[in-house]
C-alpha cells in the first residue's frame, strides 16, 4: 500500500517572505505596501486609538472620581453641621425666644411716632430742671431707615459744669433712646460753660411706613 508524503512546513522560509514584504517599504505611499506590512499598520493604528482612548477615559474617570470625593466631603460636613442643629434644636429654640424678646425690649425704648412731642418735651425739660438755659434746640430732618427713623435734634445749652454733666446723664437714663453726639464744650463767662451736641433719637415706623419703605427700597422691576 502506498504512503503519501506530508508535505513539510517551510517556517524559516515564511519568515524571511514576510520579512522581505517590510522591506523597501514607502513611507509616504502606504497603499504600495503588500499585504503584510498593511496588516500590522492597521492593527498599529487599531491599538493607539484603543490605548489613547482608554486613557482619556482614564483622565476622565479620575477627574470624576475627585469631584465625587469632594461632593462627598463637602456632603459629611452639611450632615455634621445639621445634625449639631438638631441636637442642639432645644438650645437654639431658647437662644431665639432670648433674642426675640431682646429686640421686644429694645423696640418698647423706641417712641412711637405720635410719642416723638412728648420726648422732645422729655429732653427740653432735662435741661431746664438742671437750670441750664438753651440757646439753641431746633430738630432737624427725619431720617428714616427700613425699620426706624432717626430724628437728629441740634442743641446748645449753657450752665455750670456739674449741671451739664447731669444733664448729660439725665439723657442717657430717659426711657428711651436719646444719644448725644458730636459733643462740644467750650467756657463761658462767670465760668459757665457752653455745650455744642446733636441729640439723636429714634422712633419705630408703624406698620404702614414700613411697607411704604420696603416698596421705596425694593429693587426697579420687583414684583410688590
């Protein structure tokens, strides 16, 4: 019975065809190479586009993954800080009520506006019982601000040394707030003293003014 011959593979002489395909090759005519070299430049191609891409992505990803940690730091720091509110929610309700009725207080030291003639009669008559005479008392204009108004008051008193610093303390201790500013002492004769000041006093706007005031203040084009 006949044998037929395998024919053996010629692995050497395939390598020296596939390297003499690489050779000569035209880098500026890539279409003119043979199949070989045109094979392994795609599948160059091929790879740099996949590993350029992955790492973009990469970039992409890492840039993602800081903005998620700092999302997240930024997150357990609201938490921490609303959860000390919560538990201390008792504590800041009380600190509230406190400030609340702070302001009730400090708001009952300021005249009304039909209070304003009665105070500035206050004022007259501090000077008066401490026997100074008054050269000057005239109120100026009303300046009137979002909750309250202020009503600077010019005076110029003349008396001893003593009664003019009880007056002045006289002043400080009325039932409302009266300040005195812009204080100016200068001697006088028999060793009176004259006193150059701007009272200032406030009174709260009423509920009307303060919503004429809100509107006069509200931006052009605010929907009232």
């Amino acid at each position: 019975m006949a044998t037929t011959a395998v024919p053996k593979f010629d692995l050497a002489g395939l390598q020296q065809k596939v390297a003499a395909q690489f050779r000569g090759l035209d880098p500026n005519d890539p279409a003119s190479w043979p199949l070989v070299p045109r094979l392994a430049a795609c599948l160059a191609l091929m790879v740099a586009i996949v590993v350029a891409l992955w790492f973009v992505w990469l970039t992409n990803s890492d840039q993602e993954l800081d903005q998620e940690i700092a999302k997240e730091k930024s997150l357990k720091e609201d938490y921490s800080k609303k959860l000390a509110q919560a538990v201390n929610l008792d504590a800041l309700k009380k600190q509230r009520e406190q400030v609340q009725q702070y302001v009730t207080q400090l708001e009952k030291q300021l005249p009304s506006k039909a209070e304003m003639d009665a105070l500035l009669s206050d004022i007259n008559q501090a000077g008066l019982g401490r026997s100074l005479s008054f050269e000057l008392f005239r109120p100026g204009q009303v300046n009137v601000k979002e909750y309250y108004a202020e009503l600077p008051i010019a005076l110029k008193v003349t008396g001893r040394y003593h009664d003019i610093g009880s007056f002045a303390s006289d002043i400080a201790n009325l039932s409302r707030i009266v300040t005195l500013n812009n204080v100016g002492v200068t001697p006088g004769r028999d060793g009176m003293l004259s006193m150059d000041a701007t009272a200032k006093t406030f009174r709260y706007l009423d509920a009307d003014e303060v919503d004429k005031q809100r509107k006069a203040s509200a931006p052009k084009g605010a929907k009232k």
